[in-house]
C-alpha cells in the first residue's frame, strides 16, 4: 500500500514524473509492437510451412489409393479417402473430378465448400494406375483454411500485447518510483531551498536528507555547485556592497565638486564681465587715447616742417651745405615720424574697430591695389598675376588694408629686380580650408627670424635698405586674426617671399608667424 501511494505522489507531485512514465509506456509500446509483429510473423510463415507439408503428403500418401479408387469408379472408397484428407489439420473442402473425353457424365465428389479468399488450394493429376503413359483420368483438389491460422495467430497477439502491457505498466511505475525516491525528491528539496534563499539573509548551506555514497553523483554535483554559487554571490554581495559604498561617497564628493565649480564658474563669469568690462572701456579709452595722441603729435610735427620750409626759404642765400644737410633730415624725420603716427592709428583701428563682414571678390580688391601702385609708381616694371573669382567672407575696408600691406610689402622689396614679379593667388588644403597667397621674387628674409616678423616695429632689414616702420605686417596680424585666420610665410634670402593666410578656419591655429609648408611652387 505505501508502494502504490508512493507512486501515486510521483505521478501528480511533478510534470518530470508524468513525463517520464509517458515516455517509457510509449517506448515499450513501441518495442512490444515490434516484438509481437516479429513473433506473429514467425509463427505464421510456420504455420503456413506445416500446411505446405501436409499439402505435399497428400501426394505421397493419398494419391496412388485415389488413382486405384477413381480407375475402378469406386465410389464408397472414393469418399472414405477424401474425407480421411478432409479430417487433416486446416483442409476444410476437397474434392475429385473424372477427366475423360469418352464419359458423358463425368464423376465428380466433393466435401466441403471452396473459396477464394484465406485458403490455399492445391489441385493434383490423378493418373492411371498400373501403366507407364502417364495418362490422367482426374483432378484432386484440396483446400486448406487459413482462418484457424488467423485466429491463432490473433489469440497470441491478444496475450501477447496483455502480458507485454502489464510488464511494461509495472515496470513504468516502478521506474517512476525509482526517480522519485532517487531524484525528484531530492530536486523539491532543492528548489525549496533556492526559493527561501535571500541573499541578504544566507541560510545555511544545502544539503540534502539521504544516504552519503562514497562515489559522488550528479545530485552531489548540484548541491555543490549551488553552494559554491552561493559562496561567491555573498562575497560578490559583501564587494558590491563596499563599491556601491565608495561610490557614495564619490558621488557625494562629486556633488560638493560640482557646487564648488558652480560657484567658481559663476565668480569666473563676474570676473570675466567685469574684465570686459574694463577691457573695453580700456579699448575705448585706448582708442580715444591713439586718436588723441596721432592728432596731437600731427600738429607739432607740421608746425616743425613749416618753420624749416620758411627758414630754408628765408636762408636760402644764406646756408652752407652742412645746414642744408640739417633741415633736410629735420624734413625727412618729421615726415617719418608723421608716418609712424598714422601706421599706428591705422594698427590700433585695426585692433578695436567692429566688422563688417560680407561675401566679396579678392581678386578685385587686390586688382584695384595694384593698379593704385602701378599708377603711382610709373617708372617701374612690374609683372602681377592675380588668380580671378577668389571669394571671400571679408570686411572689405580691414581687407583692404592687409591686401595693401602686403602688397605694398611685395612692391617694395622687389625694387632691386630687373624683372619684378607678385602674384596673388590661393589653394585649397586636404581639409577644405582654403588658404590665399601673395608671392614676390624680391629681397627675401632668413627664416630664423619668421618670429619677430609680426610683432610692432620689428624690422628685418635696414633703413638704407628698405624704407618703413614695422607696422604694416603687424597690423596684417591682427586683421587675420579678426577673420578667424591664421597668417605665415615661406622666404630665403634673395630668393622671394610668400605669405600665406586663412580666413574662418575650421581648425583653431595659432596667430602667430609659425610657418608650415605650403602646397605651390615659389618663384
């Protein structure tokens, strides 16, 4: 009795028990199908060969009696032997026929009914007796049933599938109790303890109530497996626990960071307000102060000139050479120092003044400049090439004036050139930043010095050489950078010079005289 409750805990305890009980009835089932199939298909090809047998006897046995019977038209003998044929295990209908040409009514004997279906029929020559030229007076004609074959073989597969069912039933539940007692208990067991688990809270270590073998199995296997997991998530736990601490406590110092950056940005922003602030009331100042200064000195400086014109004029009887040497380098000087004043107005404008920035054509602002010099300049020679359609986001005055430094630059220190060539031009670069040129074949510079060429009133020739004050590059600089460009040169001694500047870049540069190598041919 506990046997079968047992089973029947196994069976409604688990989808595992149910599953498995209906896999081994069905792959018995299978394999009795089989079986049985192969042993009714045995018996039947023996049955089938014990009637094959009893058919041939007959021939031996029967056939020559018959012939004697049938020759001497015996019928009483005739019937007493078919029905010892009939009375044979299966033959259920034999039955002799006379054949003779010269009978009108030829004998016939039969016992039993033949038929077409589940039978073997067997018909045999019934030949004349006692002679040796075969000749045949009848026919013998046996049939053997095969329906107590059939019903046989029926009766063993009945019990055979009985008997197989029940084993097979037996042997299903015992299986499923086996696996019960063995593995399915043990699997609750264990599931019951992965369901109260709580990591916060770890239970004691998983152990299952049954016999300890000495060869670990699988459920060993499991139970230890599962404690090891355990084992490494409380200590995975205990480390995120100490991490999920750290980085409180790192969001925490973030968060003061933040503020304190906040704070800092925002007394960042006051100062940066106020040093606007006062750099553009410096600028304004500055500017006021440059305009000042230019007109104040201008006015000294034309008062000079004026009383050297009168004195020269009035004294002109009067002077030696060495006085006139005199007033002319007080005339040459004033006027010098009057250009200086306005290269220096024109650098501070170039610094403080706003932009005005529209799409236009280089190539005619650079045109008009050059036909100013040629016009003012008759008497030299001059080969210009200037690339045409070069467009540009510029504020035309400040353009202007770097297109007329820079050529004015070109101009003058290709005057020792027997044949003086500039050229404007641009290129494009890998990147799509397009980069302007101005080139001469003139008296060049040494590159060592390419850092002192922007900065206010640095020369790198002498005044007997080439006449000026060291402004214009430098105010070049300063309108390049209000274009967000970048400006550089390539020279050599006696061997020309090409400046080089971008306007808007795409990549920040710095604004300086760093040089980098350009892309064209230098004259």
């Amino acid at each position: 009795m506990e046997f079968f409750k047992q089973i029947s805990k196994a069976v409604s305890h688990t989808g595992i028990g149910r599953r498995l009980l209906l896999h081994i009835i069905l792959f018995s089932s299978v394999v009795t199908l089989l079986a049985t199939a192969v042993q009714l298909f045995t018996d039947y090809q023996r049955d089938i060969s014990l009637i094959e047998g009893r058919l041939g006897d007959i021939q031996s046995s029967h056939l020559s009696a018959i012939s004697a019977s049938l020759w001497n038209l015996d019928t009483k003998q005739l019937y007493i032997q078919i029905e010892g044929i009939r009375h044979l295990p299966d033959v259920d209908a034999v039955a002799i026929y006379e054949l003779s040409e010269s009978v009108i009514n030829p004998l016939v004997i039969e016992l039993g009914k033949f038929q077409d279906t589940n039978a073997i029929v067997r018909e045999y020559f019934i030949f004349k007796p006692d002679t040796n030229d075969k000749q045949v007076i009848g026919v013998l004609k046996v049939q053997a049933s095969l329906q107590d074959v059939y019903a046989r073989l029926l009766d063993k597969a009945v019990v055979i599938l009985l008997s197989q069912g029940v084993k097979t039933f037996l042997v299903s539940m015992f299986i499923l109790f086996i696996f019960y007692r063995l593995v399915t208990v043990h699997l609750s067991e264990i599931a019951n303890h992965l369901a109260r688990y709580k990591i916060v809270e770890p239970a004691p270590r998983l152990a299952l109530q049954r016999k300890q073998l000495d060869d670990k199995d699988e459920l060993d296997q499991v139970v230890e497996a599962f404690n090891q997991l355990t084992d490494n998530l409380v200590s995975a736990y205990d480390n995120l626990q100490s991490i999920n601490k750290a980085l409180a406590d790192d969001v925490a110092a973030r968060k003061r960071a933040e503020r304190e950056v906040r704070r800092l940005n925002l007394e960042l922003e006051e100062r940066v307000q106020r040093r606007t602030a006062e750099l553009e009331a410096a600028n304004k100042e500055l500017g006021s102060f440059c305009f000042s200064v230019s007109h104040d000195l201008r006015a000294p400086l034309r008062r000079i000139d004026g009383v050297c014109q009168v004195l020269q004029e009035r004294l002109v009887d009067d002077l030696s050479d060495k006085s006139r040497h005199f007033f002319d380098r007080i005339t040459q000087e004033s006027q010098s120092m009057s250009e200086m004043i306005d290269s220096f107005l024109q650098l501070s404008r170039a610094t403080q003044s706003e932009l005005n920035v529209d799409s236009a054509n280089v190539s005619l602002i650079v045109e008009k400049l050059v036909n100013e010099l040629q016009e003012n300049n008759k008497d030299r020679q001059v080969s210009v090439i200037i690339e045409p359609d070069i467009w540009a986001d510029i504020d035309r005055r400040m353009m202007t004036v770097l297109l007329n430094n820079l050529l004015s630059n070109a101009w003058k220190y290709t005057e020792k050139e027997s044949a003086a060539v500039i050229e404007f031009g641009h290129y494009e670069e890998e990147s799509g930043q397009q980069v302007l040129f101005i080139k001469d074949n003139g008296a060049g510079f040494d590159m060592k010095y390419a850092d002192r060429l922007f900065t206010p009133f640095t020369r790198l020739h002498r005044q007997d050489e080439f006449e000026g004050v060291g402004i214009g590059l430098a105010t070049v600089q300063r309108i390049v950078a209000r274009h967000g460009g970048h400006i550089w040169a390539e020279s050599a001694p006696d061997s020309g010079a090409v400046f080089y500047f971008t306007l808007w870049e795409m990549h920040s540069h710095s604004s300086s005289g760093t040089h980098r190598l350009p892309v064209i041919n230098k004259a």
